[in-house]
C-alpha cells in the first residue's frame, strides 16, 4: 500500500445528516427548515442534477446593462431572475444576481476603484492579507432608482471601472417560463443563445444492491454504527454514478487487485437501476418539485418495501474557501412500522414521520 500525501482533500468535508421525512409533504408548500429541504435550496446555483423540459438562456452583458431599461423593470424590480457570470471565485471577478440582490467579488485593487461598501473574504490565499472583497446591493430597495444618490454611484462605478461585457447564464423563475419565456422581449435585446437541458438516461443494468430493506433507523442506534452505513452507501452510490465495474453483479476481478465489496454483499440483489442526468443551470426550487416528485412516486402502496431513490447535485459558482460543492440525498425503503404508521395512502396527513433519508452535503473541495 502507498501512502501519498494530498494537502487539498484535508480541507474538503462531509456534512452527514439522517432525517425522517414527514408523513405528508404538500407539492406546492415543501418544507424549507428541516433536512435535506434546507441542503437543496441552499444551493440556488446547479449545473448537474441527476435522477418537464427547462431551459436556460446565455447573455453576454454589462453590470451598467442590468440597471438600463426595460431589463432593470421587468426582471429586477418586477420579475425574479437568477443570473450567473463567467470566472473563478477566488482570481476573477465574478457576479450573480439572485432575489434581486446583486453579489459582486472582486479583487482589493478593482474594490477600492469602485468606492462602493463592502466586506473582506477568505480567497484561499495569504491567511491575514485582505486581497477579496463581497460586495451586496440590494435592487430592489426603493432608493434603488435612477436619480438616488446612492444608485448613481453604483452606475458610476458600472460604467467607469466594471465595464467589461461578461458572459452570464441567464433563468427566469417566474410561472410557466420554464427558465426562458416565448415572448421574452427584453433579453432578446441581447441576443441570448437559448440552451435546452435534455435528460440522458442510463441504464445500470445488474447492480448489486445492498440491503436497504434492512437498515434499522432508531433512536437507540449507535451513532458509530450508523457512520460506519452511511460512509459505505456514499461509497456504494459513488460507484454506480462511476458506472465502475465493482458495483456489477458480473464482476469478478480479482480480490488481489481489488477488495472492495458492496455492503452486505451476501444479502445484495441484483436489479436494473436507471440514472437520469439534467445538466445546465438548474434553480433549487425545480430540484426541489422534481424531489417532492419522486417521493410520492415512490411511496404508493404496491413498491413501498422496495422503492428507493437517491438524488445528487453539483454546484456552480462555487466559493473558493469552504464553498458548498454539492448533495446527495437517498431515500430509504418504507419500513413495515412506517407503512402501517402511513396507512393506506402514502400521502395522507396523518401524524407521525414518513420515510428515512440521508443527506450528504459536500463542502470545501479545491478549484485553485
């Protein structure tokens, strides 16, 4: 065995959470303050998800442009947008524009230029040295309107230091648009290249699937335990998302070169999985209908024992020091007491809890 050193994975970090879901979650009011709710809004920005059509628009535009116009009424003071720029946090200069508060990063030299408020962030380098700075404005204060002070300073600063024209990628959040409307005057102004996000689907043909059925969530389970499961499904579900070979109901490499083992390997079964892939920028309130949507599919009466789905996600625009780099959240099997507790119907609101899940979320990974 060989021991290599790796100084970059030291800082990365795994935020382990089991939680039981409620009994009945309503489709249009999911919970937004328990696990993993909270793991899955807590990353607005998503370029990969996995498991109705959307789309996305890419703009290439000024900050001077996004205070000009019908652009600034309709989407900004009006309208809900999550906007997205091109570069790296940590070395360029990035932006994203979401609820109406427009976040700029930028380098101490370009800060001090602008002459706008702001506060010092971690960038990965010299631990003490303030080298990046967060700017906040909020859009859609009443003060922000041309003629204000305040708001001219801010299009100064636009239109005399921040002028280069960047590429952003571009959602709309409102009703029915699907991420981009038909008749979506004001961004045609600036040519946008609509982007559709296409599922691809995978079949996973003979993967050995670990016990799920049989994992026993309780109050007197030992926390070593309960770690121990939890680390070899993450493995498990790396695995299969590999495609590796090891997760095969047909492998057999040789234990000399390999000894991995599926997690209670002797009571595994062989099943098809399937894997369905989105990838462009995904808002988490889509991710959130598309998980609602799988737990009430998975939960009718006549798979429940069986029935199981994980869900991963990968962030965009990640921050350069302890920036949240993604999710994974698995929903177990219904146990028999869970069943009887959920009664005929799985979405009924009766009390008491619901499934079990664990929500992994990932923190920290480098991208300097």
């Amino acid at each position: 065995m060989l021991d290599f050193e790796d100084d970059a994975s030291k800082r990365e970090k795994c935020y382990t959470t089991i939680a039981q879901l409620p009994a009945f979650i309503d489709p249009k009011q999911p919970p937004t303050k328990r696990s993993p709710f909270t793991a899955i809004l807590g990353h607005p920005y998503v370029h990969t998800s996995k498991l109705q059509k959307i789309r996305y628009a890419r703009v290439f535009m000024s900050l001077s442009s996004l205070l000009e116009g019908d652009f600034f009424n309709t989407y900004i003071k009006i309208g809900n947008i999550l906007m997205i720029s091109e570069g790296r946090s940590g070395s360029d200069s990035v932006f994203t524009l979401r609820d109406g508060i427009l976040k700029l990063e930028l380098s101490k030299e370009i800060f001090e230029r602008t002459g706008l408020t702001g506060k010092p962030i971690r960038s990965g380098g010299r631990k003490h040295a303030k080298e990046r700075y967060i700017v906040e404005i909020n859009l859609r204060l009443p003060s922000m309107v041309h003629g204000k002070k305040g708001f001219e300073r801010i299009v100064w600063a636009f239109k005399n230091v921040l002028t280069q024209s960047v590429a952003w990628l571009f959602f709309d959040l409102a009703s029915g648009s699907n991420g981009i409307a038909e008749d979506d005057i004001s961004l045609k102004g600036n040519h946008p290249q609509i982007i559709n996000c296409e599922p691809n689907i995978t079949d996973r043909l003979n993967t050995l699937v670990p016990p799920l059925q049989g994992i026993n969530i309780t109050k007197e389970s030992h926390p070593a335990e309960l770690e121990d499961h939890c680390n070899e499904l993450s493995e498990w579900l790396a695995l299969v998302s590999l495609e590796s070979p090891r997760v095969s109901a047909e492998d057999d490499v040789d234990p000399y070169l390999c000894r991995y083992s599926v997690p209670d390997s002797d009571d595994a079964t062989s099943s098809d999985l399937i894997s369905v892939k989105w990838r462009g920028l995904i808002p988490s309130r889509w991710i959130m209908q598309l998980f609602v949507a799988l737990i009430r599919e998975t939960a009718s009466k006549d798979n429940a024992e069986s029935a199981w789905f994980a869900l991963s996600s990968s962030a965009l625009g990640r921050e350069a020091v302890e920036g949240q780099d993604g999710y994974t959240v698995m929903v177990l099997p219904a146990s028999k007491l869970e069943q009887e507790k959920g009664g005929e119907d799985a979405d009924s609101s009766k009390s008491g809890g619901g499934r079990h899940c664990i929500c992994w979320e990932y923190v920290g990974a480098s991208i300097l």
